[in-house]
C-alpha cells in the first residue's frame, strides 16, 4: 500500500508518534521525518527544563515541518508533529494542502506509563496535563483519522494504514 498523501502523525507526547510514524511510513512505502528534528535548540531547552512551548514558538517548527511535507506533496510521506490545535493543523495545511492526520488517542494512563518507560527523551511527564489542555481533536472537516493506542506498535500501524485506506 502506498500514498501520495503526506500524513501528519498527531498527538499528546508518549502516544508512540516516533514509534508508529516509522511503521506507517513502511506500510505505505513513503519516507518518515522525525517532528522533533525539526525543533530549534531552543524550544529543546524549553521543553527539557519543563517549560511549555508557546504559540511563537512553535510557528517557526510548523513552518520547517509544513515546508518538509510541501516538498513530499505527491509523492507521500509521514512526519510527526503533535499538532494539538486546530491553528496548527491549519498552518501545516496552508504550507502542504492535501495533508491529512493520524491522530493517535488513548487512555491518559496508558499514555503516562509509556512517557514514563521511554528513555532519553526532552519531554517530562510532567507536560502531559498541557499537552492535554491545549489538544483539541480533530475536526469533522478535516482530512484525518483518530486511532487509539492501545496495543503493540505493529497493531497500531496497521490501524493506521487500514483507517488511511478509507480516505480515499
């Protein structure tokens, strides 16, 4: 299965968009861009010392990631961005029309204990609750599918490229 589409993986930290772009990505025989390479030095400090980003922080991070999916419109590909709010998902589309999302849900919990066992990562468990209270979800106008988490990433991939599958 391929896709000229290029996909957004979305979500809250610790719902595995690192983990489950790269599979998509294989599924759908498209290359994957890591979101967080994407980040200026900056924001890493920010986030590392627990700091939440702000908007005009995250602007110059969408624009590099919009500017990436433009240059992959066509010919596919998978990128992360959590992509919480609406106004970034539509910066992302003003840069790349024709994107859609994956957005990855699940149990808060279940999210938490994941951001817990991963290692090496800049984001703290303690930004979860603002990640949650900036999420809004996706918009019944907007080209994307919500999956849920839960189970082994290759599940979770082939949820995804299965939901994908019926966007047309």
């Amino acid at each position: 299965m391929s896709t000229p589409h290029v996909v957004v993986i979305m979500g809250v930290a610790g719902t595995g968009k690192t983990t489950i772009g790269p599979l998509l990505a294989d599924r759908l025989g498209v290359p994957y861009a890591e979101g967080d390479d994407f980040h200026p030095p900056e924001n890493v400090r920010k986030m590392s010392s627990g700091t939440p980003l702000t908007d005009d922080d995250r602007w110059p991070w969408l624009d590099a990631i919009g500017s990436w999916a433009h240059g992959r419109a066509g010919r596919g590909g998978v990128v992360s961005s959590s992509a919480l709010k609406r106004s970034y998902r539509d910066r992302l589309r003003a840069a790349a029309p024709g994107v859609v999302f994956v957005h990855l849900t699940g149990d808060r919990k279940l999210i938490e204990e994941r951001m817990r066992q991963r290692k090496g990562h800049f984001m703290p468990t303690a930004l979860l609750d603002s990640q949650f209270a900036t999420l809004q979800p996706l918009g019944g106008d907007e080209a994307g599918v919500a999956v849920d988490v839960a189970g082994s990433p290759e599940e979770i991939a082939a949820r995804a490229a299965e939901a994908l599958s019926h966007l047309g």
